[in-house]
C-alpha cells in the first residue's frame, strides 16, 4: 500500500512546508503536530486519493482539491466510543459532579469533540445525577465533517451492541434505549441529550477560549502534539478553567516537562487534573511530594 511504504519520505522541511501552506490557506495549523504521526497521516491521504508523489499533493493543496479538502478532516477526527474508560464516568458521578451539585449551574467544554459519543456519555451521567437541567456544554473539534456527525447525533445500530457493553459497565442496569431512538439500522440520541449542547468549530492550536469552565475534556488529543504545542495548549486550557475547575485529558495524553507549572493532579490513574494556583499544600505521600490547591471557604 501506498500510505505503509511511504509515510517516512517527508523529511522535517517538506513536512514544514506543507503545514505551513495548510496553515496560511485553509487556516489549519499542524505545525506543531509530532512528526511521526503527521508523516502517516499525509501518506494515508496519499493513498486515499492515489498519489504517487510528494509533488501530486502539493499540487492537490494549493489547487484546493476536492478530494484533499475532504480527505483534510481525516487528519483531525480523534477516534472515540461510548463510555470509553467506566472508571472515568463513575468518578464524575461519585466525585467531582458531587462537588460541583450546589453550584447555580455547570459549564462544560469538550475540546476535541470527534463524533460525539463522549459528549453524551457526559450527558447520560449529568442527568443520572440531576444535573443535566442547569448545565451548558460546548463541544468543539477542528473537523467539520465530525462536528457535523457530532451534532446530528446518528450513529450506525451495529455499533450500539458495543455501545451498550461500555454502558453497562458504568451502569450495570443502564439500556442503550434510554439514550438513543433506534430505527432500523440507525440509532438517534434523544432530544433531551442534546439541547444543552453547543457545537462549535474551534482550534485549540491556535485559539483561545472565550468563557470559563467547570470541566474540560481534552482526551488523547494532545498525543498528536510535540511537547512546545503541548505546553502551549495546556496553558490555554488552564486559563479557560474556573477556581478549582477540572480538567480531563486522555490516557494516552503524555505531558511534557513543565506541565507541573500550570496543573496539578487530582486524580492519576484517570489524568484528572486542577489549575496550580498560588495557594498549593504539598504533602508527602509515599516518599514524594504531592500538591493540592488549598481550598477556599
């Protein structure tokens, strides 16, 4: 195959001549993609529209072409499912929307939205625990064509009998049914998911949010990151936390060094971290130091 032999035959100045064209035509920054994964992902576009040639995508990019343009999203939809990881929903519900429940209402932010799964697992575990009424979500992705699928909220029945095993594993009594009409071969989230939810087209490379918020997911979208862009979009999502927000990234969101400069963690083996504020307590857990906000009355 095409992408398989190819994905190494860009060398570090033609990978930054052509993000920096993608960057300067389409408004798209890639520039501070790790390398290796951008090198697939050219290649597996070269595949997809049968190129041959390094030149034969330059000219694909700078004549705007069709199936470019369309094979351009490919590179930014970040796989997701139903419920992926249970012991991440059952400690939003037992744990962090416990100390949020009192707050007049919660703002949440999924940045890196993909398809939307994610999105309404948050939503199915906010109305568990009563919540759903008095929250605001925005959902966010680079990619048009996912946030499109993301808001259309349809998704393909041979993928609920996966769907319901993840649910089930959070919520042992739960049925898919309660979160999808399903029709024939397709299955549609339910109005009373989706009316709380914005979506919304954003880049986290190279934008800034423009609200607060109680929870941010970014989940395994920073592994597509060298550690400066990295540094960059963990600051951007600091900033955009409220007092003692948290922030949700993948388990394969490795951070770089100085991270510990702008988080601190909450949770370790779900990557569940804080806003380092001014008032940090450190404590010494099994021989190490470990940090916490010290907690306003």
């Amino acid at each position: 195959m095409i992408a398989d032999k190819k994905y190494c035959f860009f060398n570090d100045e033609e990978l930054l001549v052509i993000t920096s064209i993608i960057k300067n035509r389409y408004g798209i920054d890639f520039t501070g993609y790790e390398k290796k994964s951008l090198r697939r992902s050219f290649a597996r576009i070269m595949g997809k529209c049968r190129m041959d040639t390094k030149k034969q995508l330059l000219d694909a990019i700078l004549g705007e072409d069709r199936s470019f343009l369309n094979s351009i999203n490919d590179l930014t939809v970040n796989r997701t499912e139903l419920f992926r990881n249970p012991e991440l929903w059952e400690t939003l519900e037992q744990d962090i929307l416990q100390r949020l429940k009192f707050k007049q209402d919660i703002n949440v932010w999924h940045a890196g939205c993909s398809s939307g799964e994610e999105v309404y697992s948050m939503a199915l575990v906010l109305e568990k625990s009563n919540l759903l009424h008095k929250t605001k979500t925005l959902a966010t992705d680079i990619s048009t064509k996912a946030l499109a699928r993301a808001k259309a909220g349809k998704y393909s029945s041979t993928l609920i009998s996966r769907y319901e095993k993840s649910l089930q594993k959070y919520q042992p009594q739960g049925q898919i049914e309660d979160l999808f009409h399903i029709d024939n071969h397709l299955a549609t989230i339910r109005d009373q998911y989706k009316s709380h939810i914005e979506f919304k087209y954003h880049n986290l490379v190279s934008d800034s949010a423009q609200e607060k918020f109680d929870i941010i997911f970014c989940r395994n979208v920073m592994l597509y990151f060298d550690d400066p862009l990295k540094l960059t979009v963990i600051e951007r999502l600091k900033n955009a936390l409220k007092d003692n927000g948290f922030l949700i990234l993948g388990y394969y969101d490795v951070l770089p060094e100085n991270a510990d400069q702008h988080l601190i963690q909450y949770n370790n083996s779900i990557q569940i971290f804080q806003a380092k504020t001014d008032s940090v307590i450190e404590v010494e857990m099994d021989n190490r130091l470990i940090e916490f906000n010290k907690i306003s009355a």
